[in-house]
C-alpha cells in the first residue's frame, strides 16, 4: 500500500514538472516566432513578405533592405545618436542614482524620508502629464532641438534611486563605513572607494535598464527634434511609415539593427543581471 502511495506521488510530481515545461515552451515559442519572422523579414524581399501563408524564413535571402536603409535616411546617423543617448543616459542614471541612493540610505537628516517618497512618487506619474510643461522648460532654456535636451531627462531615474537606496541598505554595513571613517577617509571617499565597487552587480543592471530606456526613446526624441540629424533608431523608422505606404522590409531590417545592441548587451551582462535579482531577494 506505502509503495503505490509513492508511485502516485512521484507520477503526480513528474506530471506537474512536464505541464510546466510543457506552458513555458509554449510561452517562449509565443514570444520568439514574432522576433524570428521580424528576423526573417529583413531579408525577404516586398513580394515574399507580403506573400500568403507567411513564412518565417525567405525564400531566398535579399540583402536590399539594409542598403534601403541607408540610401532612404542618414540611418548610420540615428544609430549613433541611440548610442550616444543610451550610454549617457545609463552613466548619467548610475551616478546620480548610487550617489543619491547611499545618502537616503546611510545619512540621517531631517525629511529624508519626504524627499524620498517625494523621488520615488515620481514614477507614478505618466510623461505625457508633464511632457509640455517640460518641453516648454527646455525650450525656454535654450535646449530646443538640441542633444542635450533629448538626452537630459534620461539621466536620472526615480527607480534607479530607490533601487540603490535598497541595495545600500541591505549590502553596506553602516560598521564598515565607520571604520572607514575613523581611518579618515573623506565622505567622497568612502562613496567612491568603498560603496560604489560594493555595488558593481546592481550597478551593471541599473545600467542596462537605463541603457536599454535611453535606446528605445520616441516620444521626448521625437517632440524635441526638429532636424533629421537628431532623430533616434526609433523615430528614424517612422520615416519609413507613410500614410498610404509601409516599407515592411526596411522596417523590419531596422528594427533588427535597433534590438541587436540590446541583445548584445544582456549576453554580456547577463550574470550580473542574475545576481542583482538575486541580492534584491535577500533580507537585511
């Protein structure tokens, strides 16, 4: 009687496991069959995309849809202003939310905690609420139609202070920085030398979330540049959008060069992903 107890146990348990893998290879399979028909896109040519039932790889690879790309638009141009964007906005959120994220943690002082809720409360707030007042500012302050009033916004991340804030609190003992202290270090130093390499692992996944928000940046991209010279990968294929005429294959073989530096970033970075998730479970 115990052994067929266990033998139904142990067949409930392996039927468990393989429904469950069972729904996540669906799951992944309805999310990767749209990314590899985007991919097998790119190189099929007007004809074959259009073509019924649709296929996800080319009946023959075409390779025109790329040179559309850059004899249509200054695609080379958006690429490196994405870059540019993105880097900046993933440096720029690192230090102000480390720096502001260790003062809220480890220093005492009156309303840290209001100031706080006031940084952290902002992210409740939709962009399109305050887009034209913020536009207006920009503009007022000579930033119209300029890099620097595109990237400027992405430099701080209200997540990203509240993040640091939490990982600070939980990774960097307040006896650490006494000691560091006592043996005379400055407060700059004691950030800089100490904190901030404490942090590496959350830091490289601050950087790829800002990094990945700066490179797929339309709306504030899109109102503040007035020259083609400025536009993004994001709004430099809307070039390609008419209203009467969608050039599907330039579209799809620029949304493969807009996603590549992403996924390029994560394979790289995908272990200090892991364990940021990891340290964001711990208790303090």
């Amino acid at each position: 009687m115990l052994k067929q107890v266990r033998a139904r146990y142990r067949l409930t348990l392996s039927l468990r496991r393989w429904t469950k893998t069972v729904i996540l290879v669906a799951l992944v399979l309805i999310f990767l069959v749209p990314f590899f028909y985007m991919v097998g896109s790119a190189f099929k040519t007007s004809t074959d995309i259009n073509s019924y039932p649709p296929s996800i790889l080319p009946t023959e690879f075409y390779g025109g849809n790329f040179q559309t790309l850059i004899e249509t638009a200054p695609f080379g141009q958006f690429f490196l202003n994405s870059l540019k964007m993105a880097v900046i906005s993933a440096v720029g959120v690192v230090i102000t939310s480390a720096l502001a994220g260790f003062i809220f943690a480890k220093y005492k002082f009156r309303a840290n905690k209001l100031f706080f809720a006031l940084i952290f409360a902002t992210s409740m707030i939709p962009f399109e609420m305050y887009m034209i007042p913020l536009y207006i500012d920009m503009v007022n302050a000579g930033l119209g139609n300029s890099f620097v009033g595109i990237v400027s916004p992405y430099v701080i991340m209200s997540f990203g202070v509240f993040f640091m804030r939490q990982i600070c609190m939980q990774q960097i003992p307040d006896d650490l920085i006494d000691a560091a202290r006592i043996d005379g270090c400055s407060e700059i130093q004691i950030f800089v030398r100490i904190v901030f390499p404490l942090l590496k692992s959350a830091i490289a996944a601050l950087a790829i979330l800002a990094f990945v928000e700066g490179w797929n940046a339309f709306v504030w991209p899109l109102i503040m540049a007035q020259s083609n010279t400025l536009f993004t990968m994001e709004v430099g294929l809307a070039l390609f959008q008419t209203t009467f005429n969608v050039d599907l294959g330039a579209v799809a073989a620029g949304s493969l060069c807009s996603i590549a530096p992403i996924l390029l970033v994560f394979l790289l970075f995908r272990r200090q992903i892991m364990e940021s998730i990891a340290m964001t479970g711990m208790k303090g």
